[in-house]
C-alpha cells in the first residue's frame, strides 16, 4: 500500500520538475545556487552586506547593457561594439561635462549619439546583408580608435560637482548603489516588453523565422533596426553609469565587455541561434558574473581564473539551453 501510494506523488513531483526545467532561466538558476553556495562556503564574507553591494554594483553596469544584448540577439542579430560604445559614452560625458554644458543636456546628447550607433549599425547590416558580427566589429574597432585619438591614450577626469553625475550611481544604505536600481528598474521594463506586449511576440518571431513572421505581417528589419538602437541607448546608459562612479574615463574601458554581456545571456537561457530568450535570464546571467568576479577575490584566487570560470559555465549553460529548447519543441 505505501508503495502505490508513493508511486501518485512521484509522477506529480516528476511533473513539476519537467515544468520547471522548461523555463528559460532554470540554467541560470541553477548555476546561480551552485556559485552562490561555492563561495559562501569558500568565503565567510560572502554573505555581508558590503560584499553582495559589491557584486550588484559590479552586474548593474555589465547587466545593463546585457539586457540591450539579449534583445538584439533574440531576433537574430549580434551587436559586437557595445564594450566601445560604453566608453564612448563615458568619454562624451567627461568632455561635455568639463566643458561646462549641464549635465542632464549631456545625458540626453549621449543616449542620442549611443543610439545613432546603434542604429547605423542596424542600417549597415540591413541594407547590405552582410552579417552584423562584422558590422558591430568594425563600429567597435572605428570607436576605440576614435576613443584613443580624442583623449591620446590619457584618463580624463571630471574637474566639477554634479547632483545629476552623483545620482547615476549614487552610494546608499548598507553600501549599495543606486547603479542596481537602474539595472531592476530596466529588467523590469524591458521583461514586460519582451513578455507582454506585441512588440515582444514580434521581436521572437524575427529572430525564429524572419520569413514567416514577415508572412504574419512583422516587418522584421524594422524590429530589429529598433533593438540594434536599443543595444546601442543601454551601453550608452550604462557608460554614463560608470562615469557617475569614477568620475574618470580610460580610454580603454570596457574592452571586452561585449563578450561578457553576450556571455551573461547566454547563461540567461538566450540562444544565439535567435527565436529564444529571456530578460529575466540576462539579469541572472549578469548578477552570476559579478558573483564569480567578486567571490573569486575574496575567495583569495588569482585574477586570472576568473575567464576560465566564466569560460565553464558558459559552455554548461549553452549546452543546457540547446537541452531545454529541444524539450519546449517536444
């Protein structure tokens, strides 16, 4: 009798593991759980206040521009020169500010010219058919020449005071800064697009068959000409972020950034095949980078084991993604 009574429970237990196992995020979780654990057992002060500030402070830059990745790439497309973009954001940022233009009317010129990049990057890629690994490569490369022109090689400082500049990632309560509001606020907004509106359902029938979903009536270059100045406005924003909490730009900033922030949603459960993603997912991804990042100093490993770390996951992660996506497709 206990057995059959057993064998009821098993099947719905069963059940809600292959549910679970379905979300596109369930990688990401789980690999979020291993780490965390790892180093919590690793490292006594793990758990503290001021080291989980430090790994949130750390996601919230790389996360933002993951959340404009993810997006891109889940209808298709790749955007290689938002580690460049960035820093050019940054650098804009130091000049205008220093040059004595208000803060708040540099911001809005940035987000224009970072989204022009990206939008130039949409047209060239559409209008020429050429694939935009190669586009994004060469704006990457154009604006980190332009980059070290400008400054010479050398750090620009900010030289005033700006409540606005301090705002972008302001340090409050228990050391946290306000960089992770703007990194919850814009996973929040951009999940709902990506999950709940039109425009979401149009961006996942682009990046899974850009011919039927022209067939149902998507214009599909539109789309992903919109999320190539999305990917383009986020690393812009998260450049200005930075800026808020250095105060100093270095011509170098940010140079392998697009490879983490690509990293980061593919842990998330995006594909690179396109057609599937997750908002949510980048999040995870990004915190779970800044988690490696931060524990392995703490943990007292060397510098250099962090790429090999990440490398490891990344390959588990897409390897889990492949597993679940075939299961969804039955």
């Amino acid at each position: 009798m206990n057995e059959e009574r057993k064998i009821p429970f098993l099947g719905r237990f069963s059940k809600q593991v292959d549910q679970l196992i379905k979300y596109r995020e369930f990688g990401a979780i789980v690999g979020f759980l291993i780490i965390f654990a790892i180093f919590s057992f690793l490292s006594k002060q793990f758990l503290t206040l001021p080291s989980l500030a430090g790994i949130l402070t750390i996601a919230a830059e790389l996360g933002i521009i993951s959340i404009g990745v993810a997006f891109l790439i889940i209808s298709g497309e790749f955007d290689l020169s938002v580690g460049s973009v960035f820093a050019i954001a940054a650098m804009t940022f130091a000049l205008l500010a220093n040059a004595g233009l208000h803060p708040v009317i540099s911001f809005f010129i940035i987000v224009v010219i970072t989204s022009g990049i990206g939008l130039v990057n949409g047209m060239i890629t559409l209008r020429t058919g050429i694939p935009s690994f190669i586009t994004t490569l060469g704006m990457m490369m154009f604006c980190r020449g332009v980059l070290l022109a400008i400054s010479g090689g050398f750090t620009i400082s900010y030289r005033g005071h700006s409540t606005f500049i301090n705002v972008l990632c302001l340090r409050f309560a228990g050391g946290f800064r306000t960089s992770a509001l703007w990194f919850i606020g814009l996973m929040v907004l951009f999940g709902i697009i990506l999950g709940r509106t039109q425009y979401g359902n149009w961006v996942f029938a682009t990046g899974d068959n850009k011919e039927v979903a022209r067939a149902m009536g998507v214009n599909p270059d539109r789309v992903k000409l919109m999320n190539f100045m999305f990917s383009g406005l986020l690393a812009g924003f998260a450049g200005c972020v930075n800026f808020g909490r250095f105060k100093l730009v270095d011509p170098t900033m940010g140079m392998g950034m697009e490879l983490e922030a690509i990293s980061a949603a593919v842990i998330g459960g995006t594909l690179l095949s396109g057609g599937y993603g997750s908002i949510v997912g980048a999040f995870i991804g990004a915190v779970l980078i800044g988690m490696v990042r931060s524990g392995l100093i703490l943990a007292g490993a060397p510098a250099y084991w962090y790429q090999a770390f990440i490398g490891i996951i990344l390959i588990v992660a897409a390897i889990i993604n492949v597993k679940v996506r075939r299961m969804v497709a039955g």
